[in-house]
C-alpha cells in the first residue's frame, strides 16, 4: 500500500485528493441472512395473530417487533460518534504485504460501541478489520494487510464503519470519506547480470584534497593533540620528531542508471522498471551516489534514505508516452543501462 517531492533529493508525498462530502447523517441499512429469516418470522406471526385473534401471538408479534427496534437504536448508537482516522505504511512495495493503520476513536462520553467493522470503499486499495468493543471516550488501533498487486499510484476514497449489533438482524453502515494516496515501489528482484563493458566503475579514487581515505597525501609535524593514528611512526623515528600524516579524500562512486522507457509497455515496461530498481538500490547498498535518468526526467546522483525513496517513487510512477524525450546520462558518472529484455 505507494503514499509533491520537498527537494529534488526528498521522497515525493502523495497529496490528499479533494474531499467530497459525505453527510455526516448518511447511513446504510441491509438485512442478514438472519435478519431476513427473522423479519419473514415476523410477517407469518403477524398474520397468524390477525387471522385467529389469538392474544398470545399477538405478544409474540410485539416482542418480535419490539427486538427489530430495539436492533435498530442499538445499531445506531454503537457508529453514532465514532471517528476513524487511517495511516498509510511508509514504504509499500508490489507483490509484499504491507500493513495500513486505523485508529478509531468514540466520541460519545457514556456508550460503547461493539462489534465495528472497518471496510476500505471506493478506492483501489480493499481491506477490513474488527473491533469487538470500543468504550466510551477512548481511541484503539487495528491494521489490516493490503498486498498491492502493481507499483504506481493507490488511491484510497472512503472508510466504512458497520455494526451487527446487537443480535445481528441488520448490517447499518456510516460511510466516511477519508481521500488519500499512496506510492507503492515497484516489486523487489535481484538485480540483472551485465556484461562488464557496460559498465565503467569509477572506484573509490583520490581527489588530490586533504580528507579521509587510504591514501598519503602529505607528511607534516605532529600537532598536539591530535590522534596517535596519525603519526607517521617510520618517518617520527628517522628525523626525531613526530610527524604527522595527510591523508587523500577518496571519491564516492558516482552510477547513473539509465532506462529509455520510450517504445515499451505491459510487460517488458515492468521488468524495465524492476530492473532499474534493483540496480538503483544495489549500488546505493555498497556505497555509491546514485542517479536516475529517464525518458522525460532525471534525478541527480545523491544517497541516503530520502533519496532512495524519491528514487524508487520516480520508478513508481513511470509511464511511457509519445512525444516523450530521451533520456539524458549523468556525463560525470558510470552508467547503467536497463533494456527490459531478460
């Protein structure tokens, strides 16, 4: 179950969609198996009481009636002032289980709410989950797992409160609108094999800068201080004195992986997709900044969690449509180039 971007660095937010709303007044009403067995119960009682004038199944039939009311002001009061507010996973990935969030909350100050079920409505996003017992002026929270089937955008509308309560005559239902979306990541594979020419590594190499790496770039006296690591202890006993050690700023390996979207579609398009997001996580495991340039767009090289996110949201939402640009590689570093072709 994914959920616009802060920075060019920063993992795109999905926007709450414009609410349309629902009556707070508004309410479903459906019988049960049971209930329809009980009503039709009703009706024959009834019609025997009219026909014979019997007494007894005249109580009878107020008793029946009686329960199908008493069914309805329960039903009632049990959804009267309860407030449901969801929470989206914050990463949700095709083809893995995620789970969404409800907290529910009752606003009446002296009457419990039993036996709620929570229903997903309207969206592309179906779930539920129970509550037995919500007493009064108290919030829980319950989750249901959502497996989402493709990356992209989900969409999620309505959530609906339903009870049975009491004796499970009628299903009553209150439907609250709760607009939102989610980014679901493209569906996790191992990367591809490429051959070795595709790819020029750039390495960990020297910047000629002062930093910290491996390599020396420079002998200086000890300073005061500073840490014993950092002596040059051959040096130190040849001339006398400490010296110190300068070492060489090493440069982080810079990969832009490159898909040209343009032509594909179904399922050449996904495998497209799942192949540059695994080679876009991959190098971003082992250390590298990371850059993803695709037909119409591009995102620069960079690391870290939030750049992960906005990568693998790029790759979300990709899509394939005519008049789209090529794309264009970072010149300044190695690139990696996804086919779709398996």
């Amino acid at each position: 179950m994914i959920p616009a971007a802060e920075s060019a660095a920063a993992s795109p937010k999905p926007r709450a969609r414009a609410k349309t709303r629902t009556p707070s007044w508004r309410r479903r009403l459906g019988f049960t198996p049971l209930g329809r067995w009980y009503v039709g119960f009703t009706v024959g009682v009834g019609l025997a009481a009219v026909n014979t004038g019997n007494n007894l199944l005249f109580l009878v039939l107020g008793l029946l009636l009686s329960s199908i009311i008493v069914s309805g002001i329960l039903a009632e009061s049990s959804i009267k002032g309860v407030e449901v507010q969801r929470r989206l996973p914050e990463v949700a990935i095709a083809g893995t289980p995620a789970l969404v969030g409800v907290a529910v909350s009752n606003r009446k100050a002296r009457s419990p709410s039993f036996s709620l079920e929570l229903r997903e409505r309207g969206g592309d996003v179906s779930g539920n989950t129970f509550l037995v017992l919500l007493p009064p002026s108290s919030t829980q929270e319950a989750t249901y797992r959502f497996t989402p089937a493709r990356r992209g955008l989900h969409r999620l509308e309505q959530i609906e409160i339903v009870t049975r309560a009491p004796f499970g005559l009628f299903e009553k239902s209150k439907p609250i609108d709760a607009p939102s979306e989610l980014i679901v990541f493209p569906q996790k594979i191992s990367p591809p094999e490429l051959h070795t020419d595709r790819l020029m590594r750039q390495g960990d190499e020297g910047t000629s800068r002062v930093g910290v790496g491996q390599e020396v770039h420079s002998l200086r006296d000890h300073r005061p201080g500073e840490d014993v690591r950092s002596i040059h202890w051959r040096t130190s006993a040849r001339i006398g004195r400490l010296i110190g050690i300068d070492r060489e700023q090493e440069r982080r390996r810079r990969v832009c992986v490159v898909l040209d979207q343009r032509g594909l579609s179904g399922d050449p398009l996904e495998r497209a997709v799942e192949d540059a997001a695994a080679l876009f996580e991959r190098e971003l495991d082992q250390g590298g900044d990371v850059g993803l340039a695709v037909s119409g767009d591009a995102l620069a090289a960079a690391s870290g969690a939030a750049h992960r996110a906005a990568g693998l949201s790029l790759l979300a939402l990709l899509e394939a449509r005519e008049g789209m640009s090529a794309p264009i590689p970072d010149p300044h570093a190695s690139s990696l180039y996804v086919s779709g072709r398996r």
